[in-house]
C-alpha cells in the first residue's frame, strides 16, 4: 500500500476511471450485441435502429476516451456493413 498522501489518491483515482470505463464498456457491448441480434434474426429495420443507438453511444465512449476513434470507426463499418449485406 502506498504511503506518500499523493500515490493514495492516484490509486483513489484510478479506482474511480476504472470502475467508469468499464460500465461504459459494457454498455457499447451490450449496443452492439443488440445490432448483430437484430442481424441474425434478418429484421432490418430493427438493426437499423439498434445500429443508430449503438452508434450515438459509441460515439461518446471516444469523446470521453475509452475507445480510439479508428477502433469506433472500425466496429461502425463493420456492423453498416453487415446491415447493407442483409437487403
């Protein structure tokens, strides 16, 4: 354990980002399992709304940092494209 007042409050703090990525990891995972549901059982509008949803909190995963833009670009493509291959 640490000793010095400020590595305490990294840990503290490190703890705290920790713990908010992951939910918010979670939740694009979840999005994104909702898209590729709505692939597999062939409803294409739902896919699209799903991919709509998945998209906007994509998005703010990578404005806040837990993901890089060309990691949300790529997994955005990726489920577009799979939409597209469906019509």
């Amino acid at each position: 354990m640490a000793n010095i007042k400020s590595a305490k409050k990294r840990i503290l703090v490190t703890e705290t980002r920790t713990a908010r990525n992951k939910a918010i990891k979670s939740e694009v995972k979840t999005m994104v399992k909702k898209v590729y549901a709505a692939i597999d059982s062939k409803d294409q509008e739902a896919a699209k709304a799903a991919l709509k949803a998945a998209i906007s909190t994509m998005d703010k995963a990578t404005s806040k940092g837990v993901y890089h833009k060309n990691t949300t670009s790529r997994k955005i493509s990726r489920m577009q494209k799979a939409i597209n291959e469906m019509a």
